[in-house]
C-alpha cells in the first residue's frame, strides 16, 4: 500500500513508475494481456500478464520508440487515464483510443499472485485446449451438455473418449485442476498437465 503512497508524491520516478502514451488507430489491438482479481482491493490495479507482439499494435509501436520504457509482462498499470479503479481502469482500455498509463515495476505480494496465478490458469488453458477437438455439430440432434445441461447447439468440442460438452464449460473444468483432468461422463484421463 505503501508504494502506491510514494508514486503520487514528489518521490514518484524513484520507485520504479514511469509514463507510457498508447494511441490506438480504428480497431487495432492495444497488444497487450491484463489480468486482475475480481475481489482484491481496488487499488490493486491491473497487471500486465503477456504483451502480443501483434504486427500494428499501440504497444509495439511505442516499445520501438522507448527501448528504455517498455511496456512489458510483469509490470502493473496503477492508471489509465488518471482513472485508478479496476472497473474505470479497464473501461477506459476497451473504450479509448488515447491511453495515458502509469506503470510500475515493483509488485506487491498480491499483485505477484494475481501475476503467476493467470500465469498457472493461461498454461492450464493452453493445455486443455490441445487436448479436445471442435466440432461441427446437427443442429437438430438435442444432445445436452452433461456440465451445464444446456443442448449442445454451438461451440461443441470432443474429448478423446467421444464425450461432448460445450467449449467453454469443459475448458473451465478441465483447466481448474489437476484432479479434473478426467472427462466428467466417464472419468478417462486426460493428458493434460505435465
Ligand atoms: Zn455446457
Ligand atoms: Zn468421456
């Protein structure tokens, strides 16, 4: 808590903090991950988990013009355009063009947390996803998600077995631990996690 104290005051250069101005053309991508935990504290900010090195992007951009401030995983953004609040913080990213962001290189205790246990569940999810296959699906058969119940109509992926689920509620379940690398119908493990 401290170190948020110290980056508003006279101080603020010395603890790590520095300026980067992103200006986003049309539609590109910003290039950049942050991730933030929905019950931490407001002040927590957000923190930069990978940066996209997507051809045209506002972060790209600017990290070829300022080698010595670079936008870069690990760092945490206290401010978006003056705004400090998670919710504000991240409106401003989907909403504005013009960034004004503050950075910061020092985590604290929480903010790491937040770092690598995004870190965990982004690998978790990667793995998952090389595991089951997408497929086409008949929209007059009325097959049900054996997770959710809801009919399997859309976003359908396979596991290895030939049990069906939708995507998304698979990948969740797949990927929130490693006692659930099993399909949930009828319990064959998956080789997911290494
Ligand atoms: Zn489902
Ligand atoms: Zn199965």
């Amino acid at each position: 808590m401290k170190l948020f104290g110290c980056l508003r005051s006279p101080l603020f250069g010395s603890t790590g903090g520095f300026r980067v101005s992103l200006d986003r053309v049309g539609d590109e991508p910003i290039g950049m991950v942050a991730t933030y935990c929905p019950s931490a504290p407001q002040s927590q900010g957000l923190v930069i988990r990978d940066v996209t090195a997507d051809e045209g992007s506002a972060i790209l951009r600017w990290n070829q013009r300022h080698p010595k401030r670079q936008v870069r995983p690990g760092l945490a953004i206290l401010e978006v355009n003056g705004c400090c609040s998670t919710a504000e913080m991240l409106r401003e990213v989907k909403d504005s063009n013009c960034l004004e962001l503050l950075l910061c290189e020092h985590l604290t205790p929480l903010q790491s947390e937040i770092l690598s246990s995004s870190r965990r569940r982004s690998k978790a999810i990667a793995a998952v996803e090389a595991v089951i296959q997408e497929i086409e699906v008949d929209t007059e058969v009325t097959e049900q998600c054996a997770i959710c119940y809801e009919d399997l109509t859309m976003q359908v992926i396979q596991l290895p077995c030939g049990h069906c689920f939708h995507k998304s509620c698979a990948t969740k379940w797949l990927a929130s631990c490693k006692a659930h690398q099993r399909c949930p119908l009828c319990n064959q493990k998956l080789e997911i996690y290494t």
